[in-house]
C-alpha cells in the first residue's frame, strides 16, 4: 500500500513536484495540473513521478453526469472521457468522479432520485460509454463511495460492477463517506471487514479521513481528520495491507497544515499494527 495525497506547490515543475512530495514522506500523488494536448508536459510528469518512486494514483473530474439539464451532462460526460484517456496516458492508476446528483443546483447533493433505478441506469450508461470511448490499456475508471449516491454500499457497488461487467472499471474506496447512519457508525470495524472482504478484489484507491458523531438531534455525522474521528484506523489499514498490492491511501480535505498531522496518525497507526507503506520516507515519514 501507499501513503498519498494531492498538495498544491507553487512550482510547476513535475521534478520538483515530484521531489516535495517525497520529501514530505508520500509515496503517492494526485495528477498535477495538465491536459491531453500537453504530450510534453505529460511525458515529464511520468518520468519525474517515476524517477521518483512517486505512484501518480488518481486523476479527479468531480462534475456531475447525472445533471439534470441534459447539455451540461453531456459536456460533464466528455470531460471524464478525457480525463480517463489522460489517466491512461500518463500513467494514473484511476480516473475517479462520483456518479453525480439529480439534484438541480448541487453537483454532489442529496436527492430522492439519486438513489432509485433511473440513477443506477444512466450510471451504468455513463460508465460503459467512458469505457467504450477510451478504452484504457492501464487506468481504471472508478467512483467514489457515498452517503447518498450510489453506490453507498458493498452491496451498490457490486451491483454496479457486475451491471458494467468491464475489466477497467475498479473500486475507489471512501468508507467514511458511506458511514450514513449510527449503526455503521458504532460497528465501522465490520463494516470496514465487509467492504474489503466482499469489494477487496476490485480495490484501486482509498481516501482516507475520519468521522464523528455528535450528540445533537436528530444524527449529526460530520468528516474529521484522521485520529479525530471514530473510524477503526488499525482495521483500515490492517484489511488494505492484506490486498498485497500498492493501492494508494489518499489523505483529502484538510487544510495544507493539518496534512502533516493526518499524516503522522496514520503512519503511527501504521506502526503499531506493524504495517508499512511502500516507497514512504523523508522526514515526515521518520
């Protein structure tokens, strides 16, 4: 497995960037910024992340292919199209979005229609044609997890996976973000179990972040960093170790200076559980 993360440098240097990353104790990185129409560019990206050790681990399109007004679908469609065929160019182990919202104006929000069979139709649809356009020899195409977009469970995804039956379409692990209610909150440890044992052979990527409840009604479940939260770390780590491959862990949506914190916890964690991360050194990481 891999510790990563995607930070903002005020270089645009891919050797630099590469070199920070690692000197800041990451072994995997998001894609810096870059586009299908910069072969040099991308050519630099990979040699440099590769010099280094550095796993290029995801390119993001957070956009929305459920939008409900059809032109901004499909122009939101294309984009994936392209940032898949980008992963797959430069070397990325995914391209990852969510499966997007029927919600009118927020691109992530909840919607009753999100969770129904339309949505898991037209998701169906809109995997198979990013696959179909691209057709990548090295990248999978993922969706993240969710609380109130499928797929919210093992159960969705592998719905999902076996709906689009592709070989490049993988797993992109976020299990705070389907911890929905306070049963999986109280057992996140099983449910953390459930999702590797029944999904583990499709996982390529993972965020990582924590979760707390608060005592205000009705149930209140809000994102923490790392060691902040709920979440079995010990049983997080111990079931993404057990894949036996370099999947990358990505630390996301903290401020620049708590990474380093996030960081530290989790290697910690790492420590106690006799675990490692591959490729992983530097100061941070000592």
């Amino acid at each position: 497995m891999r510790l990563g993360v995607s930070l903002q440098f005020e270089s645009d240097d891919p050797e630099a960037i590469a070199r920070l990353y690692v000197q800041a104790g990451y072994s995997a990185a998001g894609c810096p910024p870059v586009t299908l129409d910069q072969p040099e560019r991308i050519r630099a990206i990979r040699e440099a992340f590769a010099r280094h050790d550095l796993m290029l681990a995801e390119v993001g399109v957070w956009n929305n292919m459920l939008d409900p007004d059809e032109d901004r679908r499909r122009l939101n469609l294309q984009a994936n199209v392209e940032a898949l065929a980008l992963a797959d160019e430069i070397g990325a182990v995914c391209c990852v979005n969510i499966a997007g919202s029927f919600h009118p104006s927020n691109w992530d929000g909840p919607q009753p229609r999100n969770l129904s069979d339309e949505a898991f139709d037209l998701t169906v649809q809109n995997v198979r044609h990013i696959l179909q356009a691209v057709k990548p020899r090295r990248s999978y195409y993922t969706l993240e997890t969710m609380p109130w977009v499928i797929p919210d469970s093992p159960d969705s995804y592998l719905r999902l996976l076996e709906a689009v039956d592709h070989p490049m379409f993988a797993v992109h692990l976020d299990p705070v973000n389907m911890i929905n209610c306070p049963a999986r909150y109280y057992d996140n440890a099983g449910f953390l179990r459930d999702c590797f044992a029944r999904l583990g052979r499709w996982i390529v990527a993972c965020h990582a972040k924590d979760i707390l409840m608060t005592e205000q009604l009705t149930v209140h479940l809000q994102e923490a960093r790392p060691g902040l939260g709920a979440l079995d770390y010990r049983v997080f780590l111990q079931e993404l170790s057990r894949l036996g491959r370099d999947v990358p862990l990505m630390l996301e949506h903290l401020p620049q200076a708590e990474y380093p914190l996030a960081q530290r916890y989790v290697l910690d964690v790492a420590k106690e559980c006799r675990l490692s991360f591959s490729g992983v050194r530097g100061s941070a990481a000592n």
